[in-house]
C-alpha cells in the first residue's frame, strides 16, 4: 500500500477549494462536499456509539456499517464511481428485521433518550436522516448511484430500531412522546 497521508497539510484549500478523487477542483460549500461531509459525520457519530458497552455483535454490525460509509464517502467524493453494493442494502434490511422482531409494536412515537447509548443512536440517526436530505439534493443536481440512496434510507431505518435495541439491552425504557396538545374534536358551538 502506497503511503497517501505522508503530508497532512498541503495549502491546497486555503481559498476555498478542494480537490475530489477524479482531480477535479470543487467549492469546500459545493453539494458534493457537503454530502461527503455528511456522511463522515454520520461515520463519526457511529464511532462514538462503538464507545458504549453493547453485544459484540451490534459492535460488529456498526463496524461494517462504518466501512459501507467509507466506502461511501469515497464514491461521492469520485463522481460516476460505484463502491456500495445491493448486497449491503439487503444486509442492512435483514439485520433491521430481526432486530424489529424481539421488539414490542410501538404505539406512541418515541423521543431522543433512553440509555446514553440510545441517546448516541438517535443522533447517528438525525445526522444518518441528514445525509439522506443531501445526497438526495444532490442526486437532483449531480447523480448518485441508487444504491447508495437506498442504503442510506434503509441505514436510519436500522438506527431508529437499533435505538430501541440498546434502550431494550440496558433496560431503560424508551422516552414516550406524550401529545398534550391534542385537538379538541368536540363541538364548541
């Protein structure tokens, strides 16, 4: 393997731009660096979850996951490039089903909280929701492949059901929104 970060700083950027993996020069505000951005904040916030004490295996599952948003970043940051494939879609979809199963059917909708590492969940999912926005925008400007839109909905899917999982693990209870300002459907007349 080729040294690539032999030097960290290279003055290239200092007014206002950055290079992508095909060589060409981008505005650091453009769509696409942006998107990119989002994604590495999303594979960071993942990285904070693997901090929490939780079963290897959903270690393992957020592992791999940061290596599809690796992978991601880099087929975003090297226009017509394709690195994420269907294979991991179904994955996600597959883990996020045998996930749902152990859990009880929700009747309310659930805030942010829970166990610490829930908490971290949510925020993985926020910033998961986030990229989806901008890849989404960009994709509209730009294209994108698919693939890699499918994975990231069907990501924040996983990380709502997997935000349940820890609060199950560690057994706290999710955080029950409580609607106190329902409509009056009574007649006032």
């Amino acid at each position: 393997m080729v040294n690539r970060l032999s030097k960290i700083y290279t003055k290239t950027g200092d007014k206002g731009t950055t290079g992508l993996g095909d060589g060409a020069r981008v505005a650091k505000d453009s769509l696409r660096v942006i998107a990119m951005g989002d994604v590495d904040e999303l594979n960071s916030v993942i990285g904070i979850m693997q901090t929490e004490t939780m079963q290897p295996n959903i270690h393992a599952v957020l592992q791999a996951i940061q290596h599809d948003l690796f992978d991601m970043g880099g087929e975003i940051c090297m226009p017509g490039c394709a690195m994420i494939k269907a294979e991991r879609v179904t994955t996600l979809e597959t883990q996020l089903d045998a996930w749902n199963e152990t859990l009880s059917p929700l009747k309310e909708f659930i805030l942010p909280g829970g166990s610490r590492a829930a908490a971290y969940c949510h925020l993985a999912r926020t910033v998961c929701r986030r990229a989806e926005r901008t890849m989404t925008t960009l994709n509209n400007v730009e294209k994108i492949t698919e693939i890699s839109l499918q994975y990231i909905n069907r990501l924040s899917d996983l990380l709502f059901v997997l935000c349940r999982i820890l609060n199950k693990d560690a057994k706290v209870p999710d955080v029950l929104w409580e609607n106190n300002n329902k409509p009056n459907t009574r007649n006032s007349a």
